[in-house]
C-alpha cells in the first residue's frame, strides 16, 4: 500500500524550497532594484534608458551601436544594465531629421525621452477663402478661414498647455522663448531634466540671435516666429541636442496653433503645415 | 472578527504603502511573487504524491486487504441529510451504494428530509425509501420539524435530527454497539466509487485511535463535470486539488463536506453543531476540543463523487459558486469558537492549540488576501506610486521580475490540467475531442476564479463575521443537465 508523503520527505521539501526563497529573493530584489555584478568592479548599482519613439521604421542606436528598429508593435525601448554615464542615442527615419540626445544615466534611476522626429521637407499647402481644392491648395469655408484669420488678431507672447497632468508654459522674454514648468508639487518630467537627479523649472528654448515674438505648443514642442528666421519647431528638452528646424523660413511670417492645427500667416495669405 | 481584521488590514497596509512607500510595496510584491512559487511548488508536491496514491488506491482491491482483519461486525450508517433535491439527485447517490462493492445487508441508509422543504420533499424521501430500502439493512426517512429553538435551519441542523433518529430508530433497537457504526455523512449528490465502503472499513479497522478520528474522502465533483460550464469545472478540480494537498498533510486536514466517523465519537460530541453553517468542518473541532486535543482527521485518498456546481445559465452558474465558495470560506466562523475553546480547555497541550491557531488564521488569511495581492493590489505602486517611484529602474523591473516568478509559478497549473485529466471520467461519446482540449485549457482561468471566487468570497465572509451580519445555510441548487453514470475515473 503507498503511503502518504513521510514528514521527513516533507521536511526536506520545505527546508529547500525555502531555502531557495531566501536566496532568490534578496537575488531578485537586488537585480530588481538595478544592482548588477561587474567583473573587477563588484557589485553597481546601473541605471536605465527609456526610449519612447512613436514612429514605425525608425533605426535606434546608442554610442554608435544599433539597438533596434522600431515596428507597429514596438515602439518602445527599455535598455537596462547600463553603468551611470552619458549615453549618446541616435533615431533615424528616411525623410526625416535625426533625432540626436546626450543622456546621463544614474544609478538606480530610469532616463526617460520622447523621440520627435520631423520631416525634411514639411508640407506646406496654402489655404484659401472658398475656390477649388488642389495639389498645394486647400479650399476652407468662409467661417473656418475666418477663424484662422482671427486668430492672428492677437499677440501670442504667452501660452499655457495641460500635458500628462500638469500646466507646461511657454513664454517669450527679449525676444526668448522659455518653457516652464508650472507645478511645483510634482518633479517636472524627464525633458526638464539634465539628469534624473537634477531637473530644472524653465529653460530657453530658442537664445540665439533671432528675436521671437509668437510662441505655441504644438506636438511635442514648440512652434515660434521670429523677426528674421520665419517659423520655427523647437523640441521641449533641456538636454543636448534638441530638434530644431526651421518649418517656413521667411522672415515677419506668425504662427497660431488652431484645434491643433498649424496655421502660417505670411502677409495677407494663410498656410498650413501638415502634422508631423 | 480576528480573520477579517487580518486580511482587511494586511490589504490596506498594502495599499497605503503602494501610495506612500512604493519601493517598500514592490519589494513586498516581488517576494510575495516568489513566495507564491515556492508554496506552489511545494504544494504540487503534496498534490502529485496524492494523485499517486488515490489512482494507487482506486485499483487496490480492499476487499482482499480486508480478508484477514475481522470487520463483519461493522455497520455504515450513511445519511444523505437533504432539501429540495429532485429525486434523480438522491436516487443516483442510492444506486451509487447499491453499485459499490460492499454488501448493502450492512449499510443502513438515512434519508434526511426536512419540513420546511414542504411535503414534496418527504414523498421524495419515501420514494426512494420504496424502491430501493428493502435491498440495505434498513432504511430510514427521517423530517426533521422547523423551528426548533437554538437552531439554524440547514444542514447541520437536518443531518444532527437524523443521526438521533437513526440511534433511535436502527441502532438502539438493534443494541448495535455505537463502536461498531461508521458514519458516512454525504451531502445529497454524493456518488461513491465502487470500493469506498471497503477502503473506508479498513482505514477504520486499522486506524491507530478509530474512535478519536475522522475519515475524509477526496470530494471530486465528476458527477456532470463535462457537462459543467468551464468555471464550474474549474472550481470544482481546484476545490479537489486543495483537498487532496490537505489529505497530504493531515496536521492541517480538518473535516469537509463528505465525510465519515464513528457513531460513538459522534455521539459523544452531541452530534454536528446545529446552529451554524460550516458544520462539516466544525464537528471536528468539537471532536478536538472534546477529547482534549485527541483527535485527528485520517485522510482516505479515495474519492467520492459529487455534482459540480451548475446553474441552468451561465450567470447563474457564476452566482451559485460564488455563494457556494462564500460558504465554504465562511469556515472562518470556526477561528472564534477555536480560540475560545482552546482557552477554556486547559487539557489540550499548547503546542497543539499554537499550532491549529496559527494553520486556521494563516489559511483563511491568506486565501482572502494572496490573490487579491498578486493579482491587484501587489501592483499598485506602478499606478499610484508617482513620479519618483516611476523614474526608478524597481518601477520598471518590477512587472518583469514579478511576472517571472508567477510563470514559473503556472507550470503548478501546467500540472494541475495534467492531474485533472488522470481523475475525469471517461468522455462522453457526445463530447469530441475538443472539449479534452478545452479542459486542459480551462485552468488559464485560474488566476481569475482565484480572485472572484476565493479571495472575494473569503473577505465577503469574513467582513459578515466581522459585523455580526451573519450568513444562514445556503443549499447549492443540484441542478441536472443530463444524468449522470457512475463515475469512473480515466486509466493511467
């Protein structure tokens, strides 16, 4: 007759399993928490990249060494094990602008950053008052045309946007776009931040020579006019190297953001850039 | 009030520390993950040794073991206590006996109606009394009367009636020693394997203390289970599962739904408590409690067969396992009357009383609380840690680290399917080969009947016990689809 397990068996069964517990566990909570042995260095504590592309095909490389393409499904990168220091990341995509950034990895602590990638050549098609729709044209009612028109009626030297839950600002000061970060209860997002440990609550976007003088959001940054340069799309990030282009480059040219749509005014005619 | 205190603070600590300590919680969360593999592993253990011996068991022939020990004097009392069951129901588990290997000279069968069941219920009983009574050594109909003050209409009250009827009616009557009379107390649907009574008489004959011990037969709910719907066959084999990882460690085993004892200990304890609704699991502990702490439950490793818990439609079948597991969990009700007998009872020795304490507060505690754990509250601390938390490399490695051990954790389920398929019966020749697949399939559920139908049902009990909002006997309706055949389990 077979008898039941002996509480010897049974013992022995539990003195190992829970051995095995208190060995993987410190294990996993250590290796979890980002501590990793390093042949001659002992145990480091590493850091973390999180890379957000929210593109198809795009060719991601760090420090020169390709990680991986995004796809429909994969759109995001999550690179660990990774010894505190600056990592140089590189996203391309046919027919786009390379997206380049400077990263400084810390200890126990995740990099975040959002891929924007602009097109070469945006598409700026011209709108008109009622007429005909065509290749570079695009007919709009009297109502909507006027409404764009309208828009430009004020100044936007000032705007304020809610993004992931908190108030992004975006003024311009002596001809300077500057972004600010608005609540001071929360860390202000990875873009604010030259490194984990070290954010800050505004920066400038756009210092050089030109002086700006409309400024909004748009996408993932910042669109804005100068005197001299035309329009221009500045990425939001304190880090090296941000995107910026240059989307109209004629001079006194404005722009508004109108129901997300990126409206150009060049002396009496209205444009508009296709999303990117 | 002490198991509701338990798991309702363990989730709250759980949850305040997801908001204000999040680290803390995820390191919390990944070793409990690994704590969840470890015990899932050690209990596939204890699970795989007793699938072992119960397919062992299911093919020894206990009549020959039974030769050379002296048993002619043994009588089984078997009291099927009911209440609106149709009469198929309670005539299948007759023709189970009838069908069994036992000579039927010996058993005498009680049918246990009770009045307010109303008159349909005692011409159920009497019907089957007619046409199958004469074939046992008696066969007795007993009514148990409403309202008899100081109990709570439901099983235990019904089935305790009976037990005294049957005394006074068969066994007194008879002069039948109460030592010589093993009681088998099946729920109505109770179908049992051809050699149950057998295997039952030589555990009893053979016992180190019969008349200090219980005997528990693996409930498996094959009855319908192919026709049960995919939740119901899924709490059912996992209500099996845990009895047979029970019958492995019978310092933890404690009555449950079917079972058997002497008529002495049964008279002496007065009886199944009558006023409660866990009275399957309470008997024991009054047995315990009794006896000063002798007393112990012998696991048979033999099955007995009983309907999956099914409803004409499929909300109805989810209803009536949620209520039959709230039941079930409301066993809690036992930690008060434990506790309070334990300090009372100075004869049973402390370790004894320690340890009971801790197996029932640790089990209950922790059906109620680990599921919701692993598979909610635990990960928290990514939705509502913050940002901080959320810039950490733990925050990122925790769904990773975590869902490692729970996979490797579901190879105990992998095992589950496989042992399941060892215990079916064989599949109807209306069912094809899918249906094999989809009971394999099936225990992918598990993660979510453990929550819905363990862990809520187990706080819902426990939160009642808690405010004295206090359950009565719900009887699960047996409802059947199709008839069923003896059950035989698939060869290995």
């Amino acid at each position: 007759m077979m008898r039941p397990l002996s509480p010897r068996r049974r013992r022995f069964y539990l003195f190992a399993l829970t051995a095995l517990f208190f060995i993987s566990v410190p294990a996993a909570l250590l290796y979890s928490s980002g501590y990793r042995y390093k042949s001659g260095f002992g145990l480091v504590k590493t850091g973390g990249i999180y890379l957000s592309v929210p593109y198809d095909d795009a060719v991601v490389s760090m420090n020169g060494e390709e990680i991986g393409t995004t796809r429909f499904l994969n759109k995001s990168f999550y690179i660990d094990d990774l010894a505190p220091s600056m990592y140089a990341v590189h996203v391309e995509r046919e027919g786009d602008h390379p997206w380049y950034r400077t990263l400084v990895v810390e200890p126990q602590l995740v990099t975040r950053a959002e891929v924007v990638l602009i097109p070469e050549s945006p598409e700026v098609i011209r709108l008109t008052r009622g007429g005909t729709t065509g290749s570079t044209t695009r007919s709009l009612s009297a109502t909507l045309y006027d409404s764009y028109l309208k828009a430009f009626a004020t100044a936007a030297t000032s705007t304020e946007i809610r993004k992931s839950g908190t108030t992004l600002a975006a003024t311009i000061v002596g001809g300077d776009v500057y972004v600010h970060w608005t609540d001071e209860e929360r860390v202000p997002q990875d873009n604010f931040c030259a490194k984990p440990s070290s954010c800050v609550q505004s920066f400038l976007v756009e210092d050089g020579p030109q002086n700006s003088y409309s400024v909004s959001f748009f996408g993932e940054g910042v669109v804005y006019a100068t005197r001299q340069g035309g329009i221009f799309f500045s990425e939001i990030d304190v880090r090296r190297t941000p995107v910026s282009v240059a989307l109209y480059p004629r001079a006194n040219a404005d722009v508004r953001v109108v129901d997300d749509r990126l409206i150009i005014k060049d002396g009496n005619a209205l444009y508009q850039i296709e999303s990117f | 009030m002490l198991p509701g205190i338990l798991s309702l603070s363990t989730l709250a600590i759980f949850i305040a520390l997801s908001f204000w300590k999040p680290v803390f919680a995820a390191y919390l969360t990944i070793a409990f993950s690994a704590y969840w593999l470890f015990k899932t592993a050690y209990l596939s253990i204890h699970l795989r040794h007793n699938l072992k011996r119960v397919l062992h068991n299911l093919e020894l022939d206990w009549d020959k073991r039974l030769e050379n020990i002296s048993h002619s004097h043994i009588v089984h009392l078997v009291i099927f206590p009911f209440y609106d069951e149709e009469y198929e129901v309670l005539a299948e588990s007759i023709r189970g006996i009838l069908a069994s290997r036992w000579d039927p000279s010996t058993i005498a069968v009680v049918l246990a109606a009770e009045e307010r069941a109303g008159e349909r219920a005692l011409a159920t009983a009497k019907k089957v009394q007619q046409e199958f009574g004469q074939r046992f050594f008696a066969c007795e109909v007993t009514y148990h009367p409403s309202g008899i003050p100081g109990e709570m209409p439901g099983k235990g009250s019904n089935i305790s009636y009976a037990a005294e009827e049957a005394r006074r009616l068969i066994l007194d009557p008879r002069s039948i020693p109460y030592e010589n009379v093993l009681v088998s107390a099946f729920d109505v649907d109770t179908v049992v394997y051809p050699q149950y009574f057998s295997c039952l008489t030589w555990h009893y004959l053979t016992a180190e203390n019969p008349l200090r011990s219980s005997f528990q037969p693996i409930p498996l709910y094959n009855n319908n289970i192919w026709h049960a719907p995919i939740l119901a066959r899924v709490m059912a084999y996992s209500s099996s599962f845990w009895q047979m990882v029970q019958q492995e460690r019978p310092e933890k085993l404690a009555t449950f739904s079917s079972h058997a004892v002497s008529f002495r200990a049964l008279h002496d304890a007065g009886y199944w408590q009558r006023n409660i609704v866990s009275e399957d699991s309470r008997i024991f502990w009054n047995l315990l409690v009794r006896y000063d702490g002798d007393y112990q439950v012998v696991p048979l490793a033999y099955p007995v067969s009983m309907d999956a818990n099914v409803a004409p439609t499929f909300w109805g079948t989810v209803k009536n396992i949620y209520l039959q597991h709230r039941r079930w969990t409301y066993g809690a009700e036992n930690i008060a009357y434990i506790l309070f007998a334990f300090l009372h009872n100075p004869r049973i020795p402390l370790t004894k009383k320690l340890r009971f304490a801790f197996f029932q507060l640790e089990g209950f505690w922790s059906l109620a609380t680990h599921p919701i754990i692993l598979f909610a509250v635990g990960w928290l601390p990514l939705f509502v840690g913050g940002d901080a938390f959320n810039s950490t490399v733990l925050s990122h490695n925790l769904p990773t680290i975590a869902r490692a051990f729970l996979t490797l954790a579901m190879l105990g389920l992998v095992a589950s399917a496989g042992y399941s398929m060892y215990l079916m019966p064989k599949r109807p020749a209306e069912y094809t080969r899918f249906k094999n697949a989809m009971m394999i399939a099936q225990w992918l559920l598990v993660p979510i009947t453990m929550v819905v139908f363990t862990a809520i049902p187990g706080i819902d009990s426990q939160i009642r016990l808690m405010l004295g909002r206090y359950l009565g006997f719900w009887v699960t309706p047996k409802v059947r689809i199709t008839p069923i055949k003896i059950p035989a389990p698939a060869k290995v």
